[in-house]
C-alpha cells in the first residue's frame, strides 16, 4: 500500500483533497524526516528537503510557488527591518527559514536567528493562532517568521498592527523568478512513481477545475457571514497568491534558490540534478 504524507496547511488542499487513499498529515518538518526514514513513500514536503538530499523523484508539472507576494510566508515585524536584531521561527519549514537566510544576507543583513518555544506552532487541536497568544508578539528589535495557516491566521487577527514583509515579494524582486515552496517527492524504490506521479497530477487539475467547491470544502462549517468572508479569501489565495504548476520557470526559481543556498553556506556544493516523473 502507498504511504503518501501532505503538508497540513491550506496551501496544499489543491494538490491531495479527493485522493483515494489514506494520508498523513503533518508539519513540514516531521513529514520530510519520515519521507527520509521510509516511512513514507511519497510527500508533499518543503522543497529544501530535495535540494538537502537530492535521490528523490519529483512529481513534474506540480508545485506550491509564488511569483510575487505569497500572503502566508511572512516576516512580521514593527518599525524598520534594518532596526531588528533578533528573528524568532517556527522551525516547521526549513524552507522558509532558508529563504529567509538567503533574502537577508543579499540585503547584507545578519540578525541572530532562534526557533521560538513549542507553542509558537500550536499544538494537537489547537486553532492556527493559540501559539501567538502564548508566545511575545513582535516587537521593534525583535521579529518573526510566520508560514501557513498560522500566518494567514495571525495576520487576520492583528491586521494594522504590524507590517508583513512577505517573503515570496522580496524573493520576486530579488530574482524576478517564482520561489517553490513544496514539491510531491517519490522515494526511488518506488516501482509505479509515473503512475503515481500522473494520478496527482490528475488530482491537481480536478481540483483547480473545480475550484469553487475546493473552497467551500476549506470553510465548511463556519459562521454564515464569516465563511462568506473566507471565502473570498480562499479563493483569491488559491488564484492570485499561489501557483500550482512547476515549469520552466519554477524550476529555474528551485536552482536560483540553491545556488544563494551555497552561496551563503547553507548547503554544502553538489550536484543536484531534477529527477523528473
């Protein structure tokens, strides 16, 4: 049987809901640990995890990316950026930490960096913003990395009150290219990876053709007026915010990224060659 795990946020509803099977869902970084371990034998995972360990498969024609502003990969902070001394993460997604790095040591910033405390993430049942009302909120010398629902939530709650430098913004500016948060990986002993690879690629077009009840799946069940709110929201994130698509140029986005990834020292130089299904 295919064990298949899947990032456990809102961006990746478009890429596994409808699937046949059983999936595990789970935070970015415990997903790419169990793919690593054979645990797992396909995942959507942080695109880090590839250009760490490059023997996967990746399922062509399919990615989480951004060609501008991502909406919920942000850096929340108050006052001036080159004012912070301190950034606080959410150690989920080493995709986004690494992108971070990369972004501030081209602007030729160096602030210390630390994982926040267990809350920051929440925990099991809790709602995507309980770990920000445990933990401090930015301030003018101290920011913090948010991904996922829990940025989109935070952002939500405390619109107004701090500003949001989005990271899939500053990544176009920078290179003028798509950034790809995450990739289906295929570990290579699995025989059927083209088939499994056209079948999520099916799933993707199904549910970008049916787009309008992939939103009201993700607000089913809230208040009238705020699920009408939501989703507008969803919708414009799905359509304006995010691609779905890993072409031409989200690929060279993926190589651009490991190439500023050696260049600062975040990844040792290697080959890293697309082993495309």
């Amino acid at each position: 049987m295919l064990r298949i795990g899947c990032v456990k946020y809102l961006n990746a509803l478009p890429l596994v809901r409808g699937w046949p099977g059983e999936v595990d869902f789970g935070h970015p970084s415990t997903l790419c640990q169990r793919l690593a371990n054979s645990e797992l034998n396909v995942a959507l995972v942080s695109s880090f995890e590839f250009l760490r360990n490059p023997l996967y498969r990746i399922v062509d024609d399919v990615s989480i990316s951004s060609d501008g502003p991502v909406y919920s990969v942000v850096l929340a902070h108050c006052g001036e950026l080159s004012d912070i001394q301190e950034i606080e993460f959410d150690p989920a997604s080493q995709t986004s930490i690494n992108l971070l790095r990369c972004l501030l040591a081209e602007l030729g910033m160096n602030p210390q960096l630390g994982s926040g405390p267990k809350a920051f993430g929440g925990g099991a049942g809790s709602s995507p913003e309980d770990g920000f009302a445990m933990a401090n909120l930015p301030t003018s010398r101290a920011a913090r990395l948010i991904i996922g629902d829990q940025a989109i939530a935070f952002r939500q709650r405390h619109a107004g009150e701090f500003q949001f430098w989005d990271l899939g913004e500053q990544w176009k500016k920078l290179t003028g290219l798509p950034f790809v948060y995450a990739l289906w990986l295929i570990r290579p002993e699995v025989v059927d990876a083209k088939s499994v690879a056209r079948c999520l690629r099916a799933l993707r077009d199904e549910n970008l053709t049916n787009l309008d009840h992939l939103v009201r799946d993700s607000v089913a069940g809230g208040v009238e007026q705020d699920s009408r709110s939501m989703a507008e929201f969803v919708t414009q994130y799905f359509s304006e915010h995010l691609r779905f698509s890993f072409g031409g140029a989200e690929k060279q986005g993926l190589e651009h990224f490991a190439h500023l990834c050696v260049r600062h020292g975040v990844l040792p130089r290697r080959d890293r060659t697309l082993t495309l299904v």
